[in-house]
C-alpha cells in the first residue's frame, strides 16, 4: 500500500510540475503579417520605406497603432515581421484597457473584471 502512495504521490507532482512549465511558457498571442523587402544589392538588411533608411537583421522598432516591427532574415530572403495586439472579446461587466501611450506589446489591451 506505501509503494502506490508514494508513486501516487510522485506522479501528482510531476503533472503539477508540468502543468506550471507549461502555463510558464506559453507563447503570448499576437497577430503577425511579413513583407518581403529582399533586395540582392543589400544583403542582410530592410529598408524601412517610411523613413528611408536600412537597418540590419534583428533590428525591431515601434510603428504606430500598437505595433513593432523586426527586420528578419529567412535563408537568403529579408522580411520586416509585424507584430501586432491579438483581437480580442469580454462578457460584461469585464472591459478591455488598452494602454496606448505605451510600447507594444504593453500597449495591447488587458482584461479588467471589476
């Protein structure tokens, strides 16, 4: 009978263990789009159309709208990734505060419940 408890109770807390590593590491939401931006003459950069200026590989800045964005390359392809607040939806009474002044992705609208 000490033999099941005690495996029992191993079990318990390896599923206990797992489920907070899991709930740790979710990814968080958000909605993403690319743009092609390759260009053969520079390798390894973006050009960011709005400013006229590159940036290399990895480079991320805030556009507006809650939005940051990340020159990044794919193989020999560059890319500017989008990253944007995910669409979300409440019941009354609880309400979605975004926090515009703020970077992405703080700036993403948070659940209050009063």
């Amino acid at each position: 009978m000490e033999m099941r408890v005690s495996r029992a109770v191993v079990l318990a807390k390896a599923v206990l263990i797992s489920l907070v590593f899991i709930s740790a590491t979710r990814p968080a939401d958000a909605a993403v789009s690319m743009e092609f931006v390759g260009d053969p003459e520079h390798p390894d950069t973006c050009l960011i159309e709005e400013k006229g200026i590159r940036v290399k590989d990895g480079h991320t800045w805030a556009l507006p709208g809650c939005v940051e964005a990340q020159c990044s390359g794919y193989g020999e392809d560059m890319y500017i990734d989008y990253y944007s607040c995910p669409s979300m939806q409440v019941s009354p009474p609880c309400k979605i505060l975004p926090a515009p002044s703020l970077p992405y992705p703080a700036c993403c609208g948070k659940v209050f419940c009063p």
